[in-house]
C-alpha cells in the first residue's frame, strides 16, 4: 500500500469572496489551473493546521487566525488533503511565490464553475464551507 502524501490547503473568505491563486503553466502537479490560496505538504512532525498557516505566510504573506477544518474531496488517491476555511488574518495576501503562482484574485463563488480548478471535484464541497462562513 502506498502511503498518503498529506496535504493542507488554505480558503481565504473575506467579504463574501474567495481568494484563488493560479498555478504557474510550468508547475509538474496541476499546471495553468486554479487552486484554494495556499498550500502544500504537511512536513514531517508538522500537524496540518500548522502546515496551512506555514504555507499561509510563505505563499501569500499573511498570519492567519483560527482556521477551521473543513471537507474536501479529492480524486486523486494519493493525497490526503486538510482543507481549512480562514476568515481572519493579518496583512494583505500578496503573491510571495511566483515560481508557484502567476496570479492571484478574489473571485465570487458563482464564479468558480467558470475556471480551470486544479480539483474541480472539491468545488462543490468548499463552496458548502465558504456558504456557511458567509451567512
């Protein structure tokens, strides 16, 4: 049995809307696609609520506040990815990893069905979150 490669990957929500960032056309894993803000592997001896706000600071340059695990589905079954829903950070989200993403924007959530996502099989399931955060 091959072992999981764990994942944590961050939502940003802020006024009813979700910040997304581009994954570079060069990247090996979903290249030209959307994905949730930030993320990446859990390191060893990491929990994945530390490797979301880890990823949080390096990929966009912000400290978050109490994230808040939330499901996601994945079809690829080599990752185990730990989605958390964020309402509350510090600083402005900036692209502080453009050799993993060229771009990064809020988008509604009517929007999303519209983009290349990176795991279009978990929309359904974080925009349940993202509702729930923003009513």
């Amino acid at each position: 049995m091959v072992a999981l490669i764990p994942i944590s990957v961050a939502v940003l929500v802020r006024d009813g809307l979700v910040l997304l960032v581009h994954r570079h056309p060069s990247r090996r894993w979903y290249p030209d696609s959307w994905s949730f803000s930030a993320g990446g592997h859990v390191e060893p001896g990491e929990l994945p609520q530390q490797a979301v706000s880890r990823e949080c600071l390096e990929e966009l340059g912000v400290h978050v506040h109490d994230p808040e695990a939330v499901p996601m589905t994945v079809s690829d079954p080599t990752l185990d990815v730990h989605a958390f829903l964020i309402t509350r950070w510090d600083g402005e989200p900036v692209n502080a990893a453009p050799e993993e993403h060229d771009d990064l924007r809020w988008f509604r959530p009517s929007e999303l069905a519209d983009l290349k996502m990176a795991h279009p099989e978990s929309l359904q399931s974080l925009l349940n979150a993202v509702r729930l955060a923003t009513d």
